[in-house]
C-alpha cells in the first residue's frame, strides 16, 4: 500500500462534501493532511465531513464555499483556504458534472454545464493555485478524469461528458509540461465506475466497481514524495476494462 506523509501539507478537493471528493479528503485526513472541505450547496454534508476529517486525524480543517466555475467565487475559496490553513500544497479538482441524455434532447445550459464543472473549473482552480506553488517550488495537481476518455469514446447519451473529460487530460499535460522546472507535478486520475455511481453496466471488470482505496491508492501514488519526477500521467482505474466495454456500456 503507498503511505504519503500529507502531515501538515494544505489539501483542497473540490466537491469534497460528497462522493469520490469526500472520500479523498478524508484519505488525506488519515495522514495527517491540513483539509479544505469545499461545497457549493451542501453545507450541512460539509460540515459532517470537516468533523469526521478531525476525527481521522487531520492536523486542521476548514469548510469552504463557493461555485468553481466562477472566477471571483474561486478567488475566495483559495482565500479563505490560505487565511486559515496556509498555501494550497495538493490540489485535486473532483467536480464534475455528468449529464446522461442524448445529446439531441440536452438543454444548452445542460451542455454548457458539463463543460464549465469538468474543464473550466479544473483550469481556474489550477491557475489560483499556481502562484503560491510556484514561489514554494512545490505543489502537488491531481485531476479527477474518466477511464478512456482519450481514447476517442463514443456514447451519445454522455457526449459532453467524454468531450470535457478530454479535456481535462489534455489540460493535465499541458500544465505538467508547463511546470516542469518548478517542483509541480500535475496528473489524472480516471475511474470507470465507482462503487458509489448511480447506475453499473450488466459486466464490470473484475466483477466489481472501483473502491474508493482504489481511487486513494492511484492518488497517493502521484503525493507520494518519491513520485516528484512524474507528471503529465494518467492512471485509470477501470479493473484493465474500460476501453473493451464502456464506450458501449455506460449509458
């Protein structure tokens, strides 16, 4: 198992007050991590979540609110964080929406949101962080994309969706190309199904969802102090499986 020393270390999930989001942070709790709990909506679940990450070990925790696909509202949230916590060393960017409808019968304001939650909220938040990693020569960007997304799937109830998931890893090498002098790493990873999705597929591989140890253990990885020279990577955590059966399975 990869055991990251996170203690005292700033952490900041978006969407940490449910779901994958939630479990990550209080992942990073476990070791010691300084956690930034971060919700748009669900305050009374962020505020659960902000007390069970003291309960598992967290150093300090904080509850942030704001809509990341809003600049000036992501310019609080990092605020905030800095003001009671300190800089921004690990940053994952878990929002984003999933929209399954055919494309033919999605709202303009549907498609636009799947687009502004996965790729636009990834790049403003990463840009906020940047500047103090930059003067700390240290920071760790961990995105949250989808298993084969690159690999060209085709699925018209979730097109924006493996569009902007895209996206997201094209943005992931870019950035990790563009630090790569500046003791930042940025990488992905990308789940198939997870064991708290809403719907499984009739086969999954290996026989079951991805756990959330699962997801952990490809993010510890890229934290773990012994990864500093890998960046621009992408993990998927599809059981081997996804690029055989999700381009047809998923609906």
């Amino acid at each position: 198992m990869i055991d990251p020393d996170l203690d005292g270390q700033t952490v900041l999930v978006t969407g940490s007050a449910r779901g994958v989001g939630r479990e990550l942070l209080l992942a990073m709790a476990d070791r010691g991590a300084k956690t930034a709990v971060h919700y748009n909506t669900s305050d009374d679940a962020a505020a659960t979540v902000a007390g069970r990450a003291e309960e598992r070990g967290a150093s300090d925790t904080t509850v942030v609110q704001g809509d990341v696909t809003v600049p000036a509202d992501v310019d609080d949230i990092f605020d905030a964080v800095e003001a009671e916590l300190g800089a921004v060393d690990v940053l994952v960017n878990n929002v984003g929406a999933f929209a399954p409808v055919h494309w033919t019968e999605m709202d303009y304001e549907t498609w636009q949101g799947v687009f502004d939650t996965n790729v636009n909220a990834t790049y403003l938040c990463s840009r906020r962080a940047l500047p103090a990693m930059h003067e700390q020569s240290y920071g760790r960007i961990v995105n949250v994309g989808y298993a084969s997304s690159e690999k060209g799937l085709i699925n018209p109830k979730n097109a924006p969706y493996f569009m902007a998931k895209a996206g997201v890893l094209m943005f992931t090498r870019m950035l990790a190309a563009d630090t790569a002098d500046d003791g930042i790493t940025v990488n992905a990873i990308s789940p198939y199904v997870v064991e708290n999705s809403a719907e499984f597929p009739d086969e999954l591989p290996r026989g079951r969802p991805a756990g959330f140890e699962d997801m952990s253990q490809a993010m510890f990885f890229f934290l773990d102090e012994d990864s500093g020279y890998i960046s621009g990577e992408n993990i998927e955590v599809d059981g081997g499986g996804c690029p055989r059966k999700c381009s047809s399975s998923v609906s």
